[in-house]
C-alpha cells in the first residue's frame, strides 16, 4: 500500500458511477428493555425510536456519494413508506433517483431490525424481520429499467452491479450491462452473492471466501483454494479481476494474467460492526478506478474505506476526509 492513493480521494468527486441493483431499506427499530411478558417469555421493549437507512445495493449508492461521487441509483421501490423514506434519504445526498422506479406490485425490500437496550447499555440486535418478493419483475418495470440504462450508461465513469437475489437484475438487464459497458470501455463490477457464474464477461468480480466458494461448489476455503477457486473463476467468466475479500485475512486481487496481489487490513483494533463493509469496499473501488487509479491502488484504497467503516455501528460510509485521516493514520 502506498501513500501514493491520497491524490486519488480529491479525484473522486468528479466521477459519474451507476449502481444497478436490489436497493434495500435498512430499517432499525430501538426499544428500552421494559420487563418479560406476562403472555410469553419475551422481552417487552419501550419504543424509543426508528431509523431508516440505505441497504443492499442503496448502502452502496450511500458509500459512493459520501465519497463525493455523482451517483445515479437505478433499481426498483415499492409504493410504501419504506420506498419513500429510502428516496426521499438517497436525494438529499445529491443522489440522481431517475432510475429508481416504482413498482407497485412489489414491496419495498426492508430488513427490520429490532433493537434492545437497558438504561446506558449499548443496543443489541434480538431480531430481524425481512420483507421482499422473489417473483420476477414486471415486465413493465423492467422495460422501463433497460430503457433508462441505454439512455443513461455512456455517460457514466464506472458501473456496479449489487445483486441480492431479490430479483431486480434480470437475465434481460444482466446482459444488457455487460454488453454496454464492454463496447463502451467502462469498467464495471459485479458483487452477486447467489447467481455470480450468471456474469460471463463482466470486467471485474467482489466475492467474500464464502460467496466465492459456494459459486464454486466448495464449502469453505483453505490456503491455496483460494487462489484455485479465483483462477477458475477468472477463467468461466472471462473476467479481468477478481477481489476476494477474506475478513481479519484482509483481501487478495487476482489477476487473469497469473499475478495476485494481497492486501492486508488496516486496523485491527477498533472493529465494531462490518455490515456493509462490501458495499464500501466497491463502491470505493469502481470511484478510485475512474479516477484513474490501477487495480490495486483502487483495492488498496478500497481496503482503508472499508477499515474505516467497521469502527462504525450498521451499515455507514466514509467521507474523503475520513479516508486521508486513515492513510495517514496507517503511515505515521
């Protein structure tokens, strides 16, 4: 790692990236511990409060804009508060939502978190609550998607891909992506934790271990499986790169041409949470790459981004200033 990627951060604001996929509202529900139901032996909790913030592909739409990117959200919302809540959140981060359609047929993707706490303790998770459809889009909707991505795409910097397997990207918008971007020479990246072998042609792959071994039919990956398992990968998708990420390991870029690069982490101390932490990594990854940064000075930088949202509780960001501090931090 080099203390060569801070020039890149001032760069980042001057990026148009597009992120295409499953935008979830992360809702968290807080509650003092009151006392044990008398009809169940559950806790009873005192509301306190309830938040909304952006999740699954919009948490990476929300790293991207925290990073000064000009970010346009393309996906679909249902026609509930949720849906409003997560927009309305997303423009007042100077987020361009043309993209993002109503579907009105379908729910709002939420995951509800309930949270609980006795008097100046720190809130835990008891339980969440998913909400969502896996149907197929309508087709309506879907033709509404492809046609604002060809009207959209060439003049964007970089594209994501973030597939949760809630339906959003279908085979027609899949193939769409990839064709476009490959004749128009943007990078884009695919972070897919079901269906990634469905990506034949995309630029660059995110995988955690577990995502990368489940897509190659193994169960969990040892010592130089990885390396095995990223080549094979590289080979069936005709992908360029591939990030696997590797938790307390730190991350490892592989390249087709045969080299590979590992990355370790870069505070180990302060780890509070690392929900979302993917999302960070490439969002920050796919802005410093149309800054102009090489693959492993993007995953580099990536890498410090992510560092630095794990100290956070949920799923959080970080802003430009937060990255230098973290480099600087890394290199004193």
């Amino acid at each position: 790692m080099s203390r060569n990627l801070v020039p890149y951060i001032d760069k980042l604001q001057d990026q148009k990236i597009m992120i295409i996929g499953d935008m979830v509202a992360d809702v968290y529900l807080e509650g003092k511990i009151a006392r044990i139901s008398r009809e169940a032996p559950v806790l009873i909790l005192e509301h306190s409060h309830e938040t909304v913030v952006p999740g699954g592909a919009a948490n990476a739409v929300n790293n991207a804009a925290a990073l000064g990117g000009q970010v346009y959200a393309v996906g679909v919302v249902g026609p509930d508060n949720a849906g409003e809540q997560l927009s309305h959140s997303l423009r007042d981060k100077k987020v361009n939502t043309d993209g993002l359609f109503i579907d009105t047929v379908r729910p709002t993707i939420t995951k509800t978190r309930i949270m609980a706490g006795g008097q100046a303790t720190v809130r835990q998770q008891i339980v969440r609550i998913d909400r969502e459809s896996k149907e197929p889009l309508d087709t309506t909707i879907e033709q509404k998607l492809l046609t604002y991505i060809e009207a959209t795409m060439q003049t964007m910097s970089a594209v994501i891909i973030s597939d949760y397997g809630s339906m959003t990207i279908s085979p027609a918008i899949r193939e769409q992506v990839i064709s476009a971007c490959n004749r128009a020479g943007i990078p884009s990246i695919v972070d897919s934790r079901y269906d990634i072998m469905a990506y034949e042609g995309i630029r660059l792959v995110k995988q955690n271990e577990s995502e990368a071994a489940a897509a190659t039919g193994l169960k969990m990956l040892n010592g130089s499986q990885v390396q095995q398992t990223a080549e094979l990968m590289l080979a069936k998708l005709k992908a360029e790169v591939i990030l696997i990420t590797q938790g307390p390991d730190g991350m490892t870029l592989f390249n087709r041409n045969g080299t590979h690069t590992h990355i370790p982490v870069t505070n180990m101390s302060e780890v509070y949470d690392v929900t979302g932490a993917g999302d960070t990594v490439v969002a920050t990854m796919m802005l410093a790459l149309a800054a102009g940064a090489d693959y492993i000075e993007a995953a580099c930088l990536a890498n410090f981004a992510a560092g630095v949202v794990v100290r956070k509780p949920g799923t959080a960001t970080t802003s430009p200033q937060e990255l230098k501090a973290a480099i600087g931090e890394y290199y004193e």
